[in-house]
C-alpha cells in the first residue's frame, strides 16, 4: 500500500501559504511541505516551500501598495518535513519606491538558520520603455505543443528522475503537489537531437484556487513554481537523472519583470492563447541549463505569460555532484568522458 507524506496533498495555495503571526516579526508555518518522492524520496523539505513563505512573511510588514519584485534565497541546510518554520523578518529599509527585508528562518532547536533571503518590494510604476524578445511558446516548440493545451500533458513526477518515472509507470502512483496544478511537458522529441546545453522543458501551471486579489499573494505563488523539480531537469538533460549522488539548491532568485496584469491567477476570458482559460489561466516555465561545473549547476527559467510577456527570471545555482568522494576515481572519470563522447555537438 502506497504511504504519502502529509504535505503531498492537493492542499489550496491559501491553506498552503497561510503563516501563524507569533510577534510583530516572527511568523510560524501551518501546512506541513510536500517532500518529493514520498516516501521513497529523500524526506526533505520542497525547497519553493520555504522560498515563497519566507517572502510571503515580509509581505505582512511592508505598507500597503508595494509588491515583490526580486526574492533571493540562500539555502543553508535541508528543510525537515514535519517541523514548523519560523520565519523572523528583519525590516532594512522603507523608502518610497523601495522597500527591503531579510527574512531569517528557522526549524530544529539548536541547528541555527535553514534558509535566509533577502525580499525587495516596491511600489508599481509605469515606464514608456518595455522591452523584450518576441517569443511565441506555442510556436517555438510547435514539434510538441501543436494541438496541445497544457492539460494534455501529465502531472509533473513527484520526483524528476528516471527511476521515478519508471515506479509510476509501474504503480501509477504520483505524490500529489499541493497548492499548484502544475504539468510537465513532454520534450523528448525535441531534446533527443540536442547537445544536453541546448535542451529545454517546459512547465505549465495554474493555482489550484482561486486567489483573493492580493497582488502579493498571487507573486508568491509564481515563487512557489519556480523552483519545481530544477535541479532534476538539469540532472536528466545532462543524461545524468539516475547517477548524481548529491543534489541540493545553493542559491535562488526570482525576479519579476512585468506588471500585474500579466502575473494575476484566476480565469481568464480571452482565448488568444492555449493558456488562456475560463478554468484559470496557465503560466509556461521555459527551463535550460548553460553550465555546469565544480560540483554546481546552473538553472534558468523564463516564466511567460498567455499574453506573450516574459514576466518573470529564475536563476539558481545549485549543487549537484556525480561522485562519492571529492576526489574522483578513475572509473568515475572514464565512465563521465563516455557520457560525454556521446553528447551530440551544439547547434
């Protein structure tokens, strides 16, 4: 019989976001985190968990009117899955375009900071010059999506990982994401021609609610998707999803580029695009990595909206290690340069 983790739940992001106010400052988790994998996973916390309820915690000490616009996150130790977060905001400054705090986070008595970021908010603004690359996903990748609408595609696994893949195929079993619907999109055929720096996956996701029009409160749910499944997506384009022996997120950051109109959840009544729909509009992750090295990674994500705005950046520098031991072993060495040998040569 399958056992699920308590945070593996389809829990509404308001039920999921939701903080205890314990002081002026300090706010305490209710919902308990999604562990990916379940029980067969490695019994951490998801790190967007911490990431969106940190930032979601210096929400509640800004004045009325300012928004996130840039979250960046340093992750410290692994997140437990049945401890509260205690998240403490530290107020940096308050001026009148900018606001910035420090969000210190806490679990274990005695094991000091899991996480620490730093939130900058300001107030919303109108700028004659806006620009960006004219990107149309539906277009771009119209070997996969043509005739597709992002429903059509599976549920992203609860773990990113062949073997992952493989157990549910077998079971038909998937841990259940909370707060987000969020599917994953079937790129082998075109990531297979491709050097593993030139693949690409696309995300789509909506909130499983709808959401009280707090603009703060919709951001932090884009915070929450950004950092599904990352580091794994970049294991598997490197043909490495079932031979890493360490992985983990050192460094995130969200920035959020376009206004609200383009970053609000809930139905949409256009029908210009695949992601528009009465059901609750869609978002697209686009997700790539450009290098990898040291025992890291780097992940990047554009976020794009129904309307063709690029309306968010996710950048994250991760650890992920192919070896036992610092020091690698000949055998370790021969068998990464025969992967490598048969990487197909960049585009």
């Amino acid at each position: 019989m399958h056992q699920s983790h308590g945070g593996n739940t389809y829990l509404p992001f308001q039920d999921l976001v939701a903080v205890e106010q314990v002081d002026e400052r300090t706010f305490r988790s209710i919902a308990l985190p999604f562990q990916p994998g379940g029980a067969v996973g490695k019994k951490r916390a998801y790190g967007g968990h911490v990431f969106m309820q940190a930032a979601w915690a210096a929400c509640h000490t800004v004045a009325d009117g300012f928004v996130l616009h840039n979250v960046t996150g340093n992750f410290i130790l692994p997140g437990l899955t049945d401890i509260p977060f205690i998240y403490k905001v530290h107020i940096i400054r308050d001026g009148r375009s900018y606001s910035t705090r420090i969000v210190n986070v806490t679990q274990a008595r005695g094991k000091g900071i899991c996480f620490t970021c730093t939130c900058s908010f300001k107030n919303p603004e109108t700028s004659p010059l806006d620009v960006q690359e004219s990107v149309n996903i539906w277009e771009k990748y119209s070997s996969i999506l043509s005739g597709k609408k992002p429903s059509d595609f599976e549920e992203c696994p609860g773990m990113d990982v062949p073997w992952y893949w493989k157990r549910r195929k077998e079971t038909g079993v998937n841990e259940p994401f909370p707060g987000l619907q969020m599917h994953k999109v079937d790129m082998d055929r075109y990531n297979e021609p491709l050097h593993p720096l030139d693949r690409r996956q696309l995300i789509m996701y909506r909130t499983l609610d709808n959401l009280p029009r707090d603009p703060n409160l919709h951001l932090c749910a884009h915070l929450y998707a950004s950092d599904r499944n990352s580091l794994f997506i970049v294991a598997n384009h490197l043909d490495m999803g079932d031979t890493w022996t360490q992985m983990g997120t050192l460094a995130h950051t969200v920035i959020f580029h376009a206004a609200m109109n383009d970053l609000w959840f809930g139905p949409s009544t256009s029908q210009d695009s695949p992601l528009d729909s009465l059901d609750g509009r869609w978002y697209c992750k686009e997700d790539w990595s450009d290098r990898a090295g040291s025992g890291r990674a780097m992940f990047h994500s554009k976020v794009w909206a129904a309307s063709g705005r690029h309306v968010a950046t996710v950048v994250q520098d991760g650890m992920i290690r192919l070896t036992k031991d610092p020091v690698a072993t000949e055998d370790e060495r021969r068998a990464l340069k025969k992967l490598e040998t048969a990487w197909k040569p960049r585009l």
